[in-house]
C-alpha cells in the first residue's frame, strides 16, 4: 500500500503543490538547488523554495479537521525525521545565487 504521496513544486509550482497537497497528498518535494531539467523545458519555476517557504505553505492549508493544522518537518530520503541540527541548519542557508540558463539552441541539418 501507498503511505506517502508526494507533490513536486518543481513541476507544479508553489500554487500548484497546494492544490495538490489539500487534494490529499502529504509530502511536499524537498528543495533541490540549481534544477535545471524542468527549467530549460520551459519551466517558470523550480529554481529555489526552502523550508521556510515551504512551511509557509503547508501552514497556508485549510483545516484537516476541526482546530487540526498539519505540521510540517523535514524529513530524509527514507522518511525518517531530519535531526534538529540537519533542519536549523536548512532553515538559516542562505538563498541561491541567481542561475542563467541559455535556451537550447536550434540546429540545421545540412544536406549530405
């Protein structure tokens, strides 16, 4: 059986991430630096969302139930909580620097 479905904001988007995690889904994808496979497809997002932003948003939610919020943790690969020490430490990294991606360049077939 399946335990965990996960949202990509890389994908979908802070706003899209949202609808799906209201929708159902309890994991919100981790902060990946300097993606570039979604963003040179054409992407507007993907580049940078830490964990404040992202408990931000998992606050933003609707209630579960009555007075019942969901708490937001960091987590590893293996769905174990992060120690106190990895999270502060994700909390306070600093932003990324900007990343210029070129756009894919066209080429033209020449004739053989």
């Amino acid at each position: 059986y399946v335990t965990n479905i996960q949202t990509s904001w890389v994908k979908n988007g802070p706003l899209g991430a949202w609808v799906v995690l209201q929708s159902g889904a309890n994991d919100l994808g981790g902060t990946l630096m300097n993606e570039s496979i979604s963003r040179a497809a054409g992407a507007t997002h993907g580049q940078e969302f830490g964990p404040r932003e992202m408990e931000q948003l998992v606050a933003s939610l609707p209630l579960d139930a009555p007075q019942q919020r969901r708490t937001p943790w960091q987590r590893t690969t293996l769905y174990t909580p992060a120690s106190q020490e990895r999270a502060l430490r994700a909390l306070d990294a600093a932003p990324l620097a900007p990343v210029e991606n070129a756009p894919a360049k066209k080429y033209e077939r020449t004739a053989a």
